[in-house]
C-alpha cells in the first residue's frame, strides 16, 4: 500500500465517501428514475415528429410559400407528424377500423407478439447489469437457443406438451450455455465481458449459417438457408385462438418477469448479485464470491436470452433461419436499459419497443413515412436514457464558468 | 495576506456541515483548525479551496470578497493545499509532478530545467532535502508530503492549507513536519493547520481555532491545557480509557506462525509474523499506515491471494479457507474502509446488516430471504446500537460515517465469535459513537472472544489493549505491554526491534511452549526470527502490567485525558 492510497478521510460525515459517489453515479446511469424514462420517450417521440414533418413532401412544398402563407407550412408540418403517429398507434395499439373486435384489438396482439422474445432477451441484459455485467451478448445467446429449440423442434418426435418442454429446456439451456461461458471465462481469467460477448455474437452467426448448410439442418428439397419446420407438437399454442399470432411465449415472458423480480429482491441468489454488482470489494469481504457470482448471473441472463429464442422459433417463425434472432439481442439492450435494469421496468419497455416495431410498419404503408424514423426514436430514446448525467456534467461546468467570470 | 471567512454556512441538504464559521488567519502565522473527526474542518477548507460552495457567507483576501469555483482560482489568489491523500502521480519524478498542470514549455517540449531549479531552491531554502529526479513511489511518505508542499510553494502560495497532514507520518516525521512548519511561517507564509491530534496542534500553533459540529466553539493560544481543548473540542469531558478490568487471558485462540503476503507486484507485505491472541484479550496493532496491518486483517479472513504461513483458530486451520467458510467459523471482521469494503451503499440499513449473513436459517428459507425476519433484526440492531437513520430500508450512503460504522461493527458482533478481528474500528467516527463502539470491542472480549484491533490512532490502542504489536515494513517490531510509553512504541513504528527499545520485552506469549520453557528460543513452532523474548526473560502473566520500564512517561500518553 502507497502513501497515495493512504487513509480514508475524516469529516466525510457530510457527504458520503468519494467512492460511494462514483458508484451512485454509474448506477444511475443504468438505474435512475421511471420519471427520467418516460421523459426520455415523450422528448424523442416530438424529436421524431419534427423530423417526420421536415421530411414529408407536403411540407416542403408548403414550405415553398413560407413567408407568403406560413400558417399552411406549420398545419402541413401537423398533419404530417400526427398523421404517422396515429398510422403507428392503429398498427400498434388499436385498428378502429377493423370489421370485427378481433380485428380491432390485432395490432395490440402483434405488439405483445413481438415484445415477447424483446422482454426475455431485455431481462437477461437487466439481470446482467444489475450484477455489475454488461452482457452485449443477447444476440448471440438468442441464436443458440434459437438452433438447440428448433433442432428439438424439428428433429426429436415426442409426444405433445413434453415435446414443448423439452424445447423451452433446450432453447433455454443453448443460451445459457453461450453465456456461462462468459461468465466463466471472466470468473477465471478476468477478462471483459463485453469483448468476450461481442466475439461469441460473431460465432454464433457464423455456426447458425453453418449448420444451415449441413444436410441435418437443412429442408428437404430447399437449397436455401432454412431448417426443416418444427413439429406442430413444439410449437407455442395460441393464446387467444388462432386468429392471432400471440402465442403462450409471452405468457412465458411474464412468468420469466416475475421469477427475475423474485429472483432479485427475495432470494439470496438475487441479493448476493446485487451486492456483486453495487460494490464487488464489499461483497467479496462478506464472503460473498464475486467470481461465481458472475457465473450465475451470465448462466442466468444466457437462460432468459435463450428463451426469448425458443419464443421465435417456436412461436412465431416455426423454423430456424440466420435471421431468426433479427436485431432483437441489440434491441434488448436497450430495453434493458429503458427499464432501468428493473423487471417490471423491462416488460413495459419491451411492449414499448414492440409497439415500434409493430406500428412502424403500419405507419409507413398508411402514410409513406419511412419506417426507419422508427429507428430514429428508439436511438433518440436511448440518447436520452443516457443524457441526465451528462446533463448534470454540462450545468455543472456552465456553473463553473459563470463563477470564475464572476470572480475575474 | 490576510485570509478571512466571513459568517461561512455550507449546507449539504439539511445537514449543516459548518454554522456560521468566522475565521481570520493573520499573515506569518500558523493558524490551527482543531476539532473531531466530523466537526467540519475539511468541508470549511473545501469551501476555502474553491471545492464547495458556500451556501452563504464570502471568503475575503485583504478585505475583499472573493470567488473561487475550483482549485486553479485559489492557486492563484495564493493558497495551495497539501491533501490527506497527495495528489502525487507515483511513477512521476518530483519536478514532473511539481510542473504538472503549470508546466513551462520552450516551443512544443516541456522545461523541467527552470521547475527542478526551484525546487532545489526551495528545498535548500527550507531544508527539505528533496531530489527533483527522484520518483514520487520510491520516496518515503513524509517526503512525499514536503513534494506536495513543493508544489504549493512553486506556485506562490502564501497561504498554505495542511489537511491532517500527520495522519500517515512517524512521530519523528511528524517532529520534522512541525519544524518545517515553523520554518515556512518564519519565512512569510501562513498556514492552516488542520488536525485533531493535540499535541501537535499544542506544539506548534499560533492560534487555535476549535471546531465542533460545525460552529466554532473556541479561540484560543497554544498556552490552553490538553484537557480544557479536548473539553472544548468534544463538548464534555472525555474519556478515552475505557472501563475494562485486565484480560484474563490463557492459551491461544489464534495462532499465527510465520504469515507471508505477497503482494501483486512481487512485494512482500506481510513477513514472518508470529503471534498468538488468547481468548478473551485484545492484541492491538499500532503502527504507521501500509506497514502491512492492512495485509494482515485480510489475510485472516482469506482475502489475500499469496498467502503462506499458518493461521489457525482454536487449532483448526484457516489460510486456504474461502472468506465465506472462515467467516463461519466465528470471525467477525470490519474492514478498514467501511464505505469500499464494509458496506454496499445503495443497500438499505437492513441489507447491509445480513450482508455475510444472508445464507443463515433465520434469514432464509431455502433459497428465499425472509424479508420479515431481515426487517426484525434490522430493527432490534438499530435500537441496540443506537444506528441514526432514517429508517431501516434507507441506502446505507445516505448515513453519517459514524453511524455506518456502527452498522458495519453489528453486524459483527451480531453472531457468536471466537475471533473478532476490527481494522481502524472507529476512524471517521464521532467521539460518542467512538466510546460505545469501544465499550461494545470490550464487552466481547470479555465474553471470551479473541480480539485483534489495527489502529494508527495511538490513543484507541491504549484504550482498548491488552497487549500492543507493533509493525514496521511488513514484519513485527515486537510484542508489548499496554503501558509502553508513547516515545518507545514511536521509535518501534520507525523500525526499531522492541528488544533494543526495552530492555525487556515479556509480553509476547507467541506459543504456549515458549510459556512453559523460557529458556529455549526454538521450541515448537517458534521460528526465533521475530520473536523479541530473550532467552532469559521470565515470562510474566499478561494480567499484571507491571512492566518496570513501562512507566517513563505515563504523562505523555492518553493526549485527551491527561487525568487518567
């Protein structure tokens, strides 16, 4: 121990320790307050509209005649933005004009639909964040469970219900297997997960696109890409009959909410990881293992990821494809982050994100606005996620700089 | 020039850290700020420093307001501030860390010639015997801090801030720091002098400014009696002794036998120490801070990875032990820094209270926390230990220091030990809360636990020891008796054996086989490498501190309590 290292302070009574600040600082980057994420969706949705009104046609041939009729430029500029957003809300939310009430209520099920491997992927990224892991790597443990599900789906011919089981075990043991290494690899030779996931994403693309090319994996009588189809047996039944796609994955989705919550706030497993995750030192002291801890927390947020692979494949895509995962272990992450790491917080920032997915499709065949606007919010949402503290960091300095013109 | 803080508030939410402070240092001289750990002193010279804001109030130079909003505007205005912690980049020669951030460059490449001839001028000026080529790690702490005075000095400083800047020395570099000290007010700079040790403060001070929570309570010359500043300084007369009867103490409940850390560099922390602690006696360790007290609690517990040597506790082994299985066999450990090590602050009062204990039958139900049983007991140990906290689900951050130590020591000594082992127990803390942790350290020694207790505050040594161990550079100096006079532990601190410090050096029971055959050095496990008993010393009961060359200075000893 160096002199520089030396004593911790006195007169700390005040404020807390200088560690405990910087701790607090990074947490409320990942945690901070609902009031923050719901404000950073309000911000990004206008954002969204300016850009959607700037970029519409009707605008800018409104904006021709500026300065002779300004009123028409700004009520163009409305029409442009409320008009998108009301095409997403009746692909997302609510179709007022379907015929029948099924009709009506589909865009919401499609919502749920895709927020489902969304909230389970964004679960496994939470878990990881609270345990101190920024686990980069839902895309590629969606993958692995991905191929293990559909391989059981397709290949094993079981009775019905135990083949389904046997299916979500096997989705969730692929991904939980491609995170335990993570996990694992970390516990023992310290190096970082974000790298360690990064790369395993990268090897998972390139073994699914692999395997696709073998005889066992691929259709019969098709040269492209794509698995034989899953039994029916090992196939997620609907959940609200056969008229909607939403299928009982996301009924998973909800049970995997709750058993995370309990997981975090009422198990010791869950209370050893928080500690791993607020203060490593601390929780190595109470005798804690912070190495093993990692391995829990990466086998555990592999599992979720796992699972939100086992939803597509056998809930909504019946069969496995390198695009089966789509962009959705990069989405969760966001997700994750949106709901501040929470659970809850999770599943309604995941239906959130499904709803984007969900409208913008049908925002931009009702309206012509272009669906990767949609994109543009999600970032922006994400931007502003992460603002407060450089917010904080930007008053702070301005503060600074007005004192020192004051004492100049 | 003349510094004042006029009518200084600082607020931190509803705690008020300074009342009203009103403060004037004179030119040429020393102006000391005296008061407890938590009385505010170092929130004051923040706001002196440009750090903090002051909620209201104004900082003067010669009469005139000023505003400072960060460390450059008072360097340059003229006060420089030697930290508790130096602000040092370790692999940096002294003139590198001296230019740093006020470097003077010929074109593009650094001019280090001009800054390494005003160090070597003022070094030669002032005495301080300092290499400008030297780098900052290899040098010994007391000339790290005359580097960090450097600094100041380079930059004009003609007000100089010390913030407890005796902490981390040897009393004799703090002799030479005082001396310095003097030396720089005779040369026209004024210094502040932040500390709560009294003798030094009596010593070499000017005027003495005392603090208590917050509000200045006193001003008074160096003339004032130890006991009327420690009245004021505490607000009633203190006791620092504490009530205790002798240990009675028998056998060994720890043995420690030749205990090696290395550190991760190679460097070996802890060397050979042997030592044994009865059950129910209290083995302080004095010593400067990083002479491997540290390394030696963690090795203990078994969070030190190089570890080789054998501690063992009631006979069973327990280096190779995972910190969880040591910890169940009866050792309560508090680490020296509670807020890294001790506590997880986003966790409430009551997490943080089952923090190594949440895996225990009444605190889970397989792999369930019993949420209501975890909320009891939070609530019974906040009564007991008298926690100030808003409620038991508040983040443990959000509490004072003295109070999140008090979480750390319950929940230690909240379970059956055999081992209680307690690294600075009460830094940070506020004096009430100081006596009843250590009433709480004597009640479980007196319950038959063995208890170790790492200090670099001399005064909690003498109050809690039953015998005192002394560390220098990794390897024990020597075992010692509780009334070993202040002067002799200081110039063990510094290195040298306790056998060439006393003539006779008895208190070290190291193995129950040297007890009963004192005439033989290499009995059982004793390696005679650091064991200080001469072969002819006769090995008395540690009950009786009747040590003849204990007393040479009885006087000097407990600074806060001089009727003791």
């Amino acid at each position: 121990m160096s002199a520089t290292t030396a004593p911790a302070g006195a007169d700390q009574v005040s404020a807390p320790p200088p560690t405990e600040l910087a701790a607090g600082e990074h947490r409320r980057t990942l945690l901070g307050s609902t009031v923050q994420s719901v404000l950073a969706v309000v911000v990004a949705l206008v954002l969204g509209g300016l850009l959607i009104a700037v970029t519409d046609e009707k605008v800018r041939d409104a904006a021709g005649y500026f300065f002779a009729r300004p009123g028409d430029t700004l009520s163009a500029m409305w029409t442009a933005a409320s008009s998108a957003y009301v095409a997403m809300f009746h692909g997302a939310v609510y179709n007022p004009s379907g015929a029948t009430f099924a009709d009506r209520i589909y865009p919401f099920t499609e919502t749920l639909t895709v927020a489902t491997p969304l909230i389970l992927a964004g679960l496994g990224v939470a878990l990881a964040f609270r345990a101190g892991l920024f686990n980069i790597g839902a895309q590629g443990q969606i993958l692995v469970g991905a191929t293990l599900a559909a391989w059981v789906g397709f290949s094993w011919h079981l009775p019905a219900g135990i083949h389904l089981i046997a299916v979500v075990a096997a989705g969730a043991l692929g991904g939980a297997v491609w995170g335990g290494i993570v996990g694992l690899v970390k516990a023992r030779t310290g190096a970082h997960e974000v790298i360690l996931t990064i790369m395993l994403n990268y090897v998972a693309l390139n073994l699914v696109a692999w395997l696709l090319t073998l005889p066992s994996f691929q259709r019969e009588g098709s040269s492209n890409p794509i698995s034989p189809a899953v039994d029916g047996t090992a196939m997620f039944p609907k959940l609200l009959g056969e008229h909607f796609r939403l299928h009982w994955g996301f009924a998973l989705a909800v049970l995997a909410t709750v058993a995370v919550a309990w997981l975090l706030h009422r198990s010791t497993v869950g209370f050893e990881l928080r500690a791993v995750g607020a203060n490593p030192r601390a929780a190595r002291t109470a005798g804690i293992s912070v190495t093993r801890g990692f391995v829990v927390v990466m086998l555990l947020a592999g599992l979720l990821a796992g699972l939100a692979g086992t939803a597509q494949v056998s809930g909504t895509e019946h069969s496995l494809t390198a695009g089966v995962a789509a962009s959705f272990g990069f989405d969760a992450i966001t997700v994750a982050l949106l709901g501040r790491s929470t659970p809850w917080g999770t599943f309604f920032a995941g239906i959130l994100y499904g709803a984007f997915r969900a409208g913008g499709v049908t925002m931009q065949s009702m309206t012509g606005t272009n669906i990767d606007i949609v994109l543009v919010v999600q970032s922006l949402i994400v931007l502003f996620v992460a603002l407060p503290p450089l917010f904080t960091f930007a008053v702070r300095r301005s503060r600074a700089s007005t004192h020192s013109q004051e004492a100049a | 020039m003349q510094l004042r803080l006029r009518d200084v508030t600082k607020k931190f939410g509803d705690f008020t850290a300074n009342d009203r402070v009103d403060l004037t240092v004179e030119p040429h001289q020393i102006h000391c700020l005296l008061g407890e750990n938590g009385a505010g002193k170092s929130t004051l010279m923040n706001v002196l420093y440009g750090l903090y804001e002051p909620t209201s109030g104004t900082v003067e130079i010669d009469g005139e307001p000023v505003a400072f909003s960060g460390p450059g505007d008072a360097m340059a205005a003229g006060i420089g501030m030697v930290h508790q912690h130096f602000m040092l980049i370790p692999v940096f020669t002294v003139a590198e860390n001296v230019a740093l951030g006020h470097e003077s460059t010929r074109g593009a490449s650094l001019d280090l010639a001009t800054t390494r001839a005003r160090i070597r001028e003022i070094s030669q000026r002032y005495g301080f015997a300092v290499d400008p080529d030297a780098v900052v790690e290899d040098l010994p702490v007391g000339v790290q801090q005359r580097v960090e005075i450097i600094k100041a000095l380079v930059r004009d400083a003609e007000v100089l801030i010390l913030d407890e800047p005796t902490a981390v020395l040897t009393p004799r570099e703090t002799d030479e720091l005082l001396a310095i000290m003097r030396q720089l007010r005779d040369g026209g700079t004024s210094i502040v002098f932040i500390s709560h040790k009294l003798r030094e403060v009596r010593a070499v001070s000017d005027v003495i400014t005392v603090i208590r929570r917050g509000r200045v309570v006193g001003r008074v010359g160096p003339e004032t009696s130890t006991d009327e500043l420690a009245a004021l300084m505490v607000g009633r007369d203190v006791s620092l002794t504490v009530d205790k009867t002798p240990a009675l103490a028998t056998g060994a409940a720890l043995e420690v036998r030749d205990l090696t850390v290395v550190g991760d560099n190679g460097v070996v922390l802890l060397d050979g120490v042997d030592f044994d602690v009865a059950p129910g006696e209290i083995l302080a360790v004095a010593g400067v801070q990083g002479n491997g007290q540290t390394e030696l609690t963690r090795a203990l517990v078994g969070l030190e990875e190089r570890v080789t040597g054998s501690v063992r506790l009631d006979g069973h082994e327990l280096t190779g032990l995972r910190t969880r299985d040591v910890l169940a066999r009866g050792v309560g450990f508090v680490p020296e820094d509670r807020s890294t090590d001790g506590l997880v602050g986003s966790f409430s009062v009551a997490e943080n209270l089952v923090l190594d204990r949440c895996h225990e039958r009444s605190f889970a139900a397989g792999p369930s926390l019993r949420l209501g049983a975890i909320a009891q007991h939070a609530g019974s140990e906040v009564a007991e230990y008298d926690i100030r906290a808003g409620s038991v689900d508040s983040p443990v951050a959000t509490l004072s220091g003295g109070n999140q130590q008090k979480v750390v020591i319950a929940r230690e000594l909240g379970r059956p030990l055999k081992l209680f082992v307690a690294s600075q127990p009460t830094r940070g803390v506020d004096v009430g809360s100081i006596e009843f942790i250590h009433e709480r350290i004597v009640a479980e020694r007196d319950k038959g636990t063995a208890v170790l207790i790492v200090s670099t505050e001399l005064d909690e040594v003498y109050a809690l020891a039953d015998r005192i161990a002394v560390f220098f550079h990794g390897r024990l100096m020597g075992i010692v008796g509780p009334d070993t006079p202040r002067e002799a532990l200081g110039r063990m601190m510094a290195g040298e054996p306790a056998e060439s410090v006393l003539p006779a050096a008895p208190w070290d029971h190291a193995g129950d086989d040297d007890a009963a055959a004192p005439g033989t050095l290499s009995g059982g496990t004793d390696r005679g490498t650091t064991n200080p008993l001469p072969p002819t010393a006769a090995p008395p009961t540690p009950s009786e501190p009747t040590s003849p060359t204990g007393r040479t200075a009885p006087a000097d000893r407990h600074e806060g309590n001089p009727t003791a």
